[in-house]
C-alpha cells in the first residue's frame, strides 16, 4: 500500500474518517485548545510500517509538524526523510 498523506482542517462539529490501515495524527493548527474523540472498529487494525508512513508519504508530512511532534531539530527530520526518498 502506497503511503499516502491524507489532509483536512477540521472546524466545530465536523467529522473525520481515517483510512484502514495507515498511520494518522492530529494537529492543532488554531489558537485555542482542542477537544477530540477517537473510536476504534477493530481491535486488530493490522500492521503498519511507522517509519515509512511517516517519512516516506505522499505528498510529504511538513517538516515542521515532525520536528514539533518528535521534538527534534528539523535537521534530524530531513536526514531521516532523504533515508526514504531514495
């Protein structure tokens, strides 16, 4: 399965269905805190590559996003993702 990033901004009330089988996140991208509830349908989603699905998608995850998440330099997330892109 292609590792594909799949983007939506989210206002009050809306829903958002992530795709069986691939990596997901949440980013607040607004200025005030954020609530959000999350259900599973499976208690077996299968298996998914972290690695590839976060440095190898399609189009690429921001940079940014990952130095924030891993709490990293930015330096570090460029490294890692040129070792997908080969």
């Amino acid at each position: 399965m292609k590792n594909q990033l799949f983007t939506k901004t989210l206002n009050p009330g809306d829903v958002f269905v992530f795709p069986e089988g691939l990596i997901h996140f949440q980013f607040n991208v607004g200025k005030t805190n954020a609530v959000a509830f999350a259900g599973f349908g499976s208690q077996n989603p299968g298996v998914i590559t972290i690695a590839n699905a976060v440095f190898g998608s399609d189009p690429l995850i921001s940079a940014d996003v990952l130095a924030k998440a891993f709490q990293v330099d930015k330096k570090v997330i460029d490294l890692l993702e040129a070792q997908f892109l080969k």
